[in-house]
C-alpha cells in the first residue's frame, strides 16, 4: 500500500482539531496546509489521489462549518440567557406592563 501523502495526513489532522474543538491548532497548521496545495499541481498525483484529498478538503470544511455555527448558535444562547438574568417586561390581565427583574438583594437601614 502506498505511503499516505503529506497532505492527507495534514487534512487527517485539522480533522481531529475539529472535531476536538482545539481550533487554536487549526492556524498552527494552516502555513504547511497552504504549502502543501501550493506545491500539489507540481506532483502529478493520480487522479484517485486527487479525489481522496478533495474529498478530505470538504469534509473538513463541513466540519468547520458546523463547529462555527455551533458557537454561533451558543453565543445567541447565552445572550437569551444574560437578557433573562438582567429582567423583562411581563403583562397582567388588564394589558399593564411590568418590569420583572432579579431578586434584590440587600439590607435596608431603618434608624
């Protein structure tokens, strides 16, 4: 069986980056992932090669994709909740509007 090309195992690695959330290794490997498509052309790789790259290429960028909409989807989540905490505004049954907030917590000085 033929030796895996760099490349591969690189795109094997963003891969477990991925799907481990260790983003931060995603930029230490993005400079030899630029220069190892750069000199891909140069190669003369068969055309299966090609395809289990392209292949790879892709799923890493639906993954990429997914983790990203992931945190965005977190970040809109905690913002509900950090909105929640600070109070909202309820009705009553004749249409009044209300503040609803934390509990306040304190002591109150009576002389």
């Amino acid at each position: 069986m033929p030796e895996p090309h760099p490349l591969s195992i690189l795109l094997e690695r963003e891969r477990a980056a991925i799907l481990t959330g260790a983003f931060g290794q995603l930029s230490e490997l993005a400079p030899e992932k630029e220069r190892l498509l750069i000199a891909l052309p140069q190669q003369g790789l068969e055309t299966r090669h090609l395809r289990g790259i392209s292949a790879a290429v892709t799923r890493n960028q639906v993954l990429l994709a997914a983790a990203i909409e992931g945190v965005r989807t977190v970040n809109e989540r905690i913002a509900v909740l950090r909105r929640a905490r600070e109070g909202f505004d309820a009705y009553d049954h004749a249409g009044a509007r209300s503040r609803v907030g934390p509990a306040q917590i304190g002591f109150e000085r009576k002389a």
